[in-house]
C-alpha cells in the first residue's frame, strides 16, 4: 500500500501537471470503486482543480467550486499519467489523463466524491511535538507495530515504514506501548520522522520530475521490510518475520528483540514447545527438516 512517501510525490507530481486545469470528463469500471452517490461525480466536470493534498493515505484533489475527488489507493492502486494501461478510472483533464489501475484480483481502491477536504484521525508526526507524538502513542495499549501502523492514531503509516521505523530504533515490533521508557519514545519520534523524510526525499529524487511508475512497498535500499533471510545492514544477523494474515513483519532479532525469535502466530501453535526460541535455533531446526 502507498504510504505517507509514496502519497507524497503523487501528490507533488499531480499538483504540477493538474492545478490549473478542468476536469472533462471520468470513466469508472466496474460498480463498486466509487463509494459515494452524493454529490455525483459528473458535478466535477468542466471544474478547474485548485489544489492537491494529502490525506493519511489519500488523495485529495480539490475543484474551485467547493468539491473534492478523494482516491484511496488500498493495496494495488497505481497511478498514472497519460498511462495505456487498462484502468480500472481514467479521468480526462483538458491537459491529459490520469488513470488508476489496480493488480490482482481484490480490488479494494476507493474513489469518493465529497463536499469537504477530508479529515484524518491520526497525528501529521512532521507536525506533532515529542510530547504530542508520546500522548498519541500512549493513549492505548497496543504492541508498536499495531500503534504505527493504524490511521487513528498516526497518519500515513503503514506495514512497510513501520518497519523501517523500528528497525532504526532498535525497539521490537511486539514491545507494548504503555511500558517504553521516554528514552524510548523520544527514540521512536526521531526515527519515526527521519525514514519518513529520508524516504520522502530518495522518492523524489528518483521521480526526476517524471510521473512516479515505480510505486513498491519493496525496495531494495530498505533495512529490514521485504528482507526475510537477508543479513541485517547494522549487526549482519539475519532479518525475521512474523506473518499473519497477507501481512509479514520483517525485523532483526539481534538489534531489536535481544536476540529473541519472535512467534510467527501460524507456525508457532502447530509446534507448540518445538517452536525455537532464538535465531540459531530456527537455523538447527530448518537444517534437521532438510535431511
């Protein structure tokens, strides 16, 4: 899923190429991408876009006359411009098009058409005080892979930066918010900010100004996300994960757990006391199953 990065140079690039211009006309496949019925979204054409924004991990364009078209990009919602791919929405602007399209077989994209910019739940950390980013983080008890990661308390984060984020903190994705030490959330705060801004900035320099195409929650510069097996950039240990539904979380046992293998949910039930405990012992027991 596009996060607060990715979201950002969208932003950046639609703003260059859209501001200024009129909306002709949208073609929408398929019943369920557009989630609203009021107003209608032919109530945007022939309306010059004014503005750009981001919301948490949407979209906002914004018409002169009041309305917005707001683009949730889910999972595999890509966009693009003057693109030839089948989309899923084209929407034709007096000066190109943008399209949106979507990969596999889900199709969770959201297109919504409202009479306001909207609101985000969660904290703008660029924006937020240490002290307000730790009210935020402690305002529940939950473990901080889950903290990062939802939209009511931080904006814009998601699966793929969270971990990053604890990766550069040395703190464990399973560690619960209500016992980190201040020493550890002002931690937090400062890593928090800079994978965000330093990821901000690598995407935009390797836009170029072009119209971004090579929109991933997998790249090769990351630390820790999308790394299982590979030796971590700080310590060479090797980077661990827990699954869990279609998501994994990716970290580095030495740098962030002590040391600790933390239980993959799954795999964890159907060994009960086999399950290994530490990274030399996950490497024993794959070696016994391969012989």
């Amino acid at each position: 899923m596009p996060e607060l990065p990715d979201v950002v140079i969208y932003v950046e690039a639609l703003s260059e190429r859209i501001v200024g211009h009129t909306l002709v006309r949208a073609k929408l496949r398929g019943p369920f991408l557009l989630r609203t019925v009021e107003p209608p979204i032919d109530a945007l054409y022939g309306h010059t876009v004014e503005r750009v924004e981001r919301a948490g991990k949407r979209i906002a364009i914004g018409f002169e006359h009041g309305l917005w078209l707001v683009i949730h990009l889910m999972i595999a919602g890509r966009l693009h411009w003057n693109g030839k791919r089948q989309p899923v929405a084209a929407f034709e602007f007096d000066n190109g098009t943008l399209t949106l399209t979507e990969a596999g077989t889900q199709h969770r994209a959201q297109i919504h058409v409202l009479d306001a910019m909207p609101e985000t739940a969660g904290l703008e950390v660029f924006d937020a005080t240490r002290a307000e980013f730790a009210a935020a983080l402690r305002s529940e008890n939950h473990t901080l892979k889950r903290a990062l990661t939802d939209p009511r308390l931080f904006s814009g984060i998601g699966n793929a930066y969270s971990d990053e984020i604890l990766h550069l903190a040395q703190l464990s994705p399973v560690s619960m918010t209500l016992k980190l030490s201040d020493e550890e959330v002002a931690r937090l705060y400062g890593a928090t900010r800079e994978v965000l801004a330093v990821w901000t900035e690598r995407l935009r320099a390797e836009s170029g100004g072009k119209f971004p195409e090579k929109v991933t929650a997998f790249r090769e510069e990351m630390a820790a996300h999308g790394k299982y097996g590979q030796p971590c950039p700080r310590c060479g240990g090797k980077i661990q994960r827990i699954r869990y539904a279609a998501n994994e979380t990716n970290y580095c046992p030495t740098c962030q757990t002590r040391g600790k293998l933390l239980a993959d949910r799954a795999l964890s039930r159907l060994l009960r006391e086999d399950w290994p405990r530490t990274p030399e012992q996950l490497e024993n027991f794959v070696a016994k199953r391969r012989m």
